[in-house]
C-alpha cells in the first residue's frame, strides 16, 4: 500500500487569523477573502504587479478544482512559477480560504486562480465557498486543471465529483446560453502509482462525466445540451512526488510545457476557450461574475451533504423495504383471492413499524431535510402498499357483509312466524354486519395513517339499502300474496252466492258490495304489512303503488271467481236450475202436478224466458254500482295501476259464447219440456 497524504483525519488548527501579508516580492492578490469579499485590488494588480493592463486579448485564464490537499498549489507552482501557499507538511496547518491570483512567471501571460480553502465534505460543513470558488473558476477559466488523487478516480464523493455536478448544473443555469466559449477542463491524476493506464482512467472519468451530465437537472430552452457543447475533456497523470521525485518533477515540466509553449503538441489554451473579455476589463468582469455567483440562490440548494443523503437515504429506504414486502407478498395472493385475513392489519402494522424503524435508525444521522423528506416518501411507499392490500380486504370484508346481509334476512324472514315486524329482523342483522364490517376496517386503520374508508362504507350502505329495497319489495309481493288468499275464499263464496241467487236484488250490486267489503278489509291488512315492512307514511308513492297493485290483484281474484262461476257448466246449470225452478215449483215453491186443462206450453214458455233473460246478465259486470262506493279513487281513476283496462276484465262471456249456450240451454230446456209433456201424457194414460 502506497502512502497517500490525504491528511483529512488529521487534526486541523485553523489559522483564520493569519496576516495575508507577504513578502514583497511575492506578486499574488487574494482575490477572494475569507469573507467571500472580491478584492479591490484586481485592478490595481493587473496594471502594476503584473503587467497585463495592456494585453487585449492576447493573456490566458487558468483555475484549479479538486479537495484540499491533494497538491494544487503544489502544482500550480511547478507549472507556472508562482507562489502559493502549500501546506507545510511539518506544520499541517490549513491555508485560509480564499482565491488567490497570481500571474505566471517567465512572460507568460496567464491569469492563475488558486482556490484554497477547508474541506467542507470532511468537517461536515455547508460546502458554501467550495461551491462558489468552484463555479466562479469555472465561469471564468479557459482551462480548469481538475487535481485528484489516483485512488479517488472512480469514486463519486471522493474524487469531488458530486460537487463538481452541482457546479455544472448551476453553471448551466447562470451562464449555460452563452455557448461560445468552452472551457477545457484537464484532469490532473495524482500520484498516479498503480499500473492501471491513463487510459482506463481516462475512460472512467469520462463516464463519470457523463452520468453527471444526463443526471443534471438543465433548463427548459438547454433541455439538450450536450457536455461537449460546454466543455472539452482532457486527461494526464503525474508520478507520486515523494516516491518518485525525479519522475514527478521531469513530466511536472513536460505538461508546464502546454502551458507555456505555443508551438508545443498538447498546447492547451484555444482560441474557442477564450472569453471574449480584454484584460483591462477583466477586473470588472471577474467581479460581476463573483457577484452572480455570489448572489445566486440555486447554489444554496443542493450541498454535498444533501446529495450524499439522499443517495444514502434510498439505499436505506431500499433494504428497509425488502422483509416489508416479503411479509406483504406472502399474505396479499391469500386477500387477493377473497379472504379476509384475520390480524391482518397488526400484522402489517408491526411490519411497517418495523421497516420504518430500520429506516430511521440509519437514515436519521443524514442531513435533517433531506431524512424528513425521504422518510415521508418511505411512509408514502409502505403505506401505498398497504393501502392497497386492505383495500382489497375491506372489498372482501365488504361484499361477505353484504351477502351475509341478504342470505340472513331471507333465512330468518322464511323462519318467521305469522306475526313478525320485518323492519326488526331486517335492522337487527344489519346492525349486527355493519358492526362487523366495523370492525373489520378498525382494524385496518390506524393513528398515522393517511387513509379512511368511508367510501367503502358508504358503498356497503348504499348496497345494503338495495339489498332491503329489494327484500322489502319481495315481503310485499308475499304480503300481497297472502292478503289476496285470504280475502279470496270469502270473497269467492259471497259470488257463489250472488249468482245463484240473481234475482234476489241487484246480483252485480250485491257482488259489488262484496267486492268492496274485502277491498276494505284487505287494504287495513295491507297498511299493517307496509308499517311493519319500514314502508313508512311519509312514502306515498310507494305505498299508492303498493295499493293499486293490491286493488288489481283483488279484482282479478273477483274476476277468476266469476269466470269460474259462468263456466259453461256453471252457467248452463243455474240456467236450468232457475227454469226448473219456474216451470216446475209454483209460487209457492211446491211441485208442480200438470193436469191435461194446463196450460204447459206458455207456462214452459214464461220460465224459459225468465232463465233466458239471464244470460246477458251472467256476461257481463255491471260495475257501475261502485261509483259510489267507498272505495279510495276509483272515481278518478286512480284505483287500480295505470294501463289498467278495467272494460276488458268486465265482459265475462262473449256474445259468440252468450249464442252457443243459449242454443245449449234450448236444447236442455227441450228436454225438460219433453219429460213434462211425457210425464203428462203418462198420467192421462193411466
Ligand atoms: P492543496 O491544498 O491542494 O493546494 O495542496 P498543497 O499543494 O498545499 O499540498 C499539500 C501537501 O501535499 C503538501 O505537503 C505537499 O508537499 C504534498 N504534495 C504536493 N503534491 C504532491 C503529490 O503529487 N504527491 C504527494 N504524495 N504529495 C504531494
Ligand atoms: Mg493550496
């Protein structure tokens, strides 16, 4: 193992304090103090010291980028001849931050930025100056020497990469629409020992680069800028300097030869780097930069730090997240197939305490921001998850409660005996499964969560009311049912009776007033149904409905009885039981002895008639008697369902069947007579 001098672990004494004062040949200017203050002196500087007020455009600008200690002004004092500030190795003491210029010796004209300053990464400071003096560099420099030790090559927050993207995003932003002049950036690798060749370097550092670059968050209108429209890349590495001083110092000069030699192979400085800014303007140009620099927000936003914890904060959400999803993966195909998993939400509960305690207890000691943000992203994906999964159960929970809703109430109101209150049986179960699914949904919820299920709830309402609507329209149809059979048999033998007896009175008056009689009774058993069914007073539609539908069923059940009651047979009988009453019984209901002085053909004659009469009677329904009945609407109309034709139902035998049978009866009644006739004649024989 190589010793390196990365000295971060090393205790650091800073030296805030140290007079910037310096020897009086020493030509360098702290541009930049301590105080991020730009010096007044740049100017000054520029005439005096070192000459190159006058330059025009023929002088070149160079920074330098990489972590403390990693030998840049080492370098930059072998290149260029100046002077700054190494750390003295005996001493280990910081350089004060600042950026320091200087011009290189020999009559080149190159403008050199030392940047100096801690190690914001290390002492876990805000990297505020390491971001600006970084960006101001890089606004400013034709070239930007990027220092950085061998073994950091590859490493994100090692090799000052992390900052060196926040530094190109905001660079894009204040300065990324100016695309004329690029910057070249030169990768110094130090101490470049292992066997592995620039190249591969080279390579991983390029593709580093690039990750960078497409993870950059750039403007709208540079959306496809690319990295080359910005920066031109080039890559060197020198030899350890204490291992191997000879080789360090031969090849530190065979790239101060870039620098300085116009005619030489790798000459760095290009026209295209150039900004186009004179030198006596340079004081004012460099200063309005630092400005902007200084003055910009976007650069307080995303600091190292951050970076480094939101990178570490989804690493740990990640690992977190796996025995979370193993648990909610074993038991989410058994809810997916509809049962309903007891314990299910403590047991997810635990999980999801579990999970979120692993997150905290590594992810907490990251920047606070940034934790809490991904901490409530972290609770934002576990309880997404577990939302889901017990959405799931409470649909599953939901539609059992609403089939055991409907299969209870069927089975106890099919159980019940004559005189239950359906609206108690039917309350009592959905008490009983609205506690359940109650139940079941506390179960799922808790204090933290950012969910409710009052959807669901609303919805296993709504399907319970239908449910019960449904019920209800099925317990009226039984009602119905049994009002109409119970009134049928009184009302059937009060026909019998009527049409039997049809010249007692007003036969279809008195059918009428039975009808209306069993109307009435049957409409207080139907009210004393719809109360105790919750079809409550106030619901007058319905209960009209109900009504009407009642009146219907009543009439036909009427209406079959008198059919029945004027079936051929039927007719033809009572026919000839009125004609055999007539012709056979005297007035006084005694039988009749024909003796030859009677007159058997018109007295045969006259009961014939009055049987005969009745046939038209039989076939049709007066109704007309009802008119003024008791009977609710059936003046207006709005006594029996609309589309109702009552003229229809009131014709029970049709004057083709009224022909047939009144040639039937004839020909019975022929008979009868001939018996007579017969019988008479017999008689006289005797
Ligand atoms: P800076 O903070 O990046 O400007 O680093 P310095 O130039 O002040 O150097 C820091 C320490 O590293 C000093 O003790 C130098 O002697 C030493 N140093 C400079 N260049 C190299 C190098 O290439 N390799 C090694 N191993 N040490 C160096
Ligand atoms: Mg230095």
């Amino acid at each position: 193992q190589v010793p390196t001098l990365d000295n971060s672990r090393m205790p650091i004494v800073p030296t805030r304090h140290r007079s910037p004062t310096q020897p009086a040949n020493f030509t360098r200017l702290q541009l930049i103090d301590d105080e991020q203050q730009f010096s007044g002196k740049l100017s000054s500087y520029m005439k005096t010291k070192w000459s190159l007020a006058d330059a025009g455009f023929d002088y070149n600008v160079v920074a330098v980028f990489g972590s403390q200690s990693t030998g840049k002004s080492t370098l930059l004092n072998r290149l260029f001849g100046t002077r700054f500030d190494v750390m003295d190795e005996s001493q280990r003491q910081q350089t004060t931050r600042g950026i320091w210029a200087d011009r290189g010796i020999d009559g080149m004209k190159v403008l050199i930025m030392d940047v100096e300053g801690t190690d914001g990464r290390e002492r876990g400071e805000n990297q505020d100056f390491e971001r600006k003096s970084a960006l101001f560099s890089l606004a400013i420099s034709e070239v930007l020497i990027v220092n950085m030790w061998e073994h950091t090559v590859g490493l994100y927050n090692g090799a000052n990469m992390g900052l060196l993207k926040t530094v190109m995003e905001v660079n894009l932003q204040l300065f990324g629409s100016n695309r004329e002049s690029k910057t070249l950036l030169y990768f110094v690798i130090r101490d470049h020992v292992s066997h592995t060749p620039l190249d591969n370097l080279a390579a991983t550092l390029k593709q580093d680069l690039d990750r960078i670059w497409s993870s950059l968050s750039k403007p709208d209108n540079l959306s496809d800028a690319r990295l080359s429209d910005y920066f031109d890349l080039k890559f060197t590495s020198l030899p350890h300097k204490v291992l191997q001083p000879e080789n360090f110092e031969k090849q530190a000069l065979e790239l101060r030869n870039q620098f300085t030699h116009r005619s030489s192979k790798g000459y760095v400085f290009r026209p295209s780097y150039k900004r186009n800014v004179p030198a006596d303007g340079f004081p004012h140009y460099a200063e309005a930069v630092w400005e902007k620099v200084v003055s910009n927000k976007d650069l307080d936003l995303p600091t190292q730090q951050e970076l480094l914890a939101q990178y570490r904060c989804d690493e740990i959400a990640a690992t977190a997240l796996v025995p979370f999803r193993e648990c909610i993966d074993k038991v989410r195909p058994r809810v997916q197939e509809g049962e309903i998993v007891k314990d299910l939400g403590s047991l997810v509960q635990t999980e999801r305490t579990r999970a979120l305690a692993a997150f905290d207890e590594q992810a907490a000691r990251y920047h606070k921001d940034v934790y809490a943000k991904k901490r409530s992203s972290f609770v934002q994906v576990l309880d997404g998850e577990l939302h889901s999964l017990f959405l799931n159960q409470v649909k599953n929970a939901s539609s059992q409660a609403a089939t055991t809703f409907a299969n209870d109430c069927q089975k106890l109101l099919e159980e019940a005996v004559d005189d239950y209150i359906f609206s108690d049986i039917v309350g009592e179960v959905r008490k009983r499964v609205t506690k359940w699914f109650g139940a079941a949904i506390d179960s799922l919820t808790f204090k933290d969560a950012a969910w409710t299920f009052n959807s669901e709830i609303k919805q296993l309402e709504s399907q319970l009311n239908a449910t019960t609507a449904k019920l209800r329209s099925a317990e009226m149809e039984r009602a119905l049912e049994q009002i109409r059979r119970s009134t049928r048999d009184h009302l059937s033998d009060v026909i019998a009776d009527k049409l039997n007896n049809p010249n007692d009175g007003d036969m279809w008056a008195g059918v009428m007033q039975g009808f209306e009689k069993s109307t009435n009774k049957a409409e207080a058993m139907m009210e004393h149904r719809m109360e105790s069914t919750g079809i409550g007073r106030t619901e007058h539609q319905q209960r009209a409905q109900l009504m009407r539908k009642l009146h219907k069923g009543l009439w036909e059940d009427m209406i079959n009885s008198l059919r029945e009651e004027v079936a051929d047979q039927m007719v033809l009988l009572k026919l000839r039981n009125i004609l055999e009453d007539k012709f056979r019984y005297d007035e006084n209901g005694l039988p009749r002895v024909w003796k030859p002085s009677d007159d058997i053909d018109s007295q045969f004659a006259a009961a014939r008639g009055v049987a005969q009469a009745l046939l038209p009677k039989y076939s049709r329904i007066d109704a007309s008697s009802l008119l003024t009945s008791t009977l609710k609407g059936w003046d207006s109309g709005q006594f029996f369902p609309a589309g109702f034709d009552i003229d229809r139902t009131l014709t029970l035998i049709s004057p083709a069947r009224q022909r047939e049978l009144s040639k039937r009866f004839g020909r019975e009644a022929d008979a009868l007579y001939l018996e007579a006739k017969r019988a008479m004649v017999s008689t006289q024989n005797h």
